[in-house]
C-alpha cells in the first residue's frame, strides 16, 4: 500500500463511531480505506475495509460524504487514464 493520503473523517451515528476515507494505491490502482474509531484523538483506528470503485484510476479523493435517506453518498474524485470528473459512488 502507498500513496496514503487525503482522509476524510466523520461520525457515523448508526453505528456511533467515526469513521476515516483514506486515498490508497494498491497495485498502482487507487482504493479508499475506511478506517473506524469511537476517539478519533486516539492512535487506535482499525481498518474496516475498503470501498470498491470500478475502473482502472491511479488515485482516488472523497471529496464529500452524506447521508440521503437510506443511502450514503460518497462524491470521488479520481485520477487516472480517464480524465478527471467526480463520480459517485
């Protein structure tokens, strides 16, 4: 993993912790991490998984993140072979 950049921290009351989106590079392609915790000044976040973003880009930016009814938005930023647009997810 490398390229760990541009986090993205909120608190997610469903499930009453805070949550971190990480930009990563696995493979040369860009991933987002989520990262949870209930003291987000702490040292202790775990890895929840990751967000899977179809395409080939290089890096990948959570620019913005909501809840609308049911749903999670998440708007993205990508860079990579395609030219650079959000998308979301």
């Amino acid at each position: 993993m490398n390229e760990f950049r541009d986090p993205y921290v909120f608190f997610n009351s469903e499930f009453n912790e805070y949550w971190m989106i990480v930009s990563a590079q696995q493979s040369g392609k860009g991933v987002l991490l989520v990262y949870k915790t209930t003291d987000p000044a702490s040292n202790n976040w775990q890895l929840r998984g990751t967000l899977n973003v179809e395409g080939d880009y290089l890096m990948l930016e959570c620019a913005d993140i909501f809840k609308w009814g049911i749903n999670i938005i998440c708007f993205l930023l990508k860079t990579g072979l395609a030219r650079q647009a959000p998308i979301i997810v």
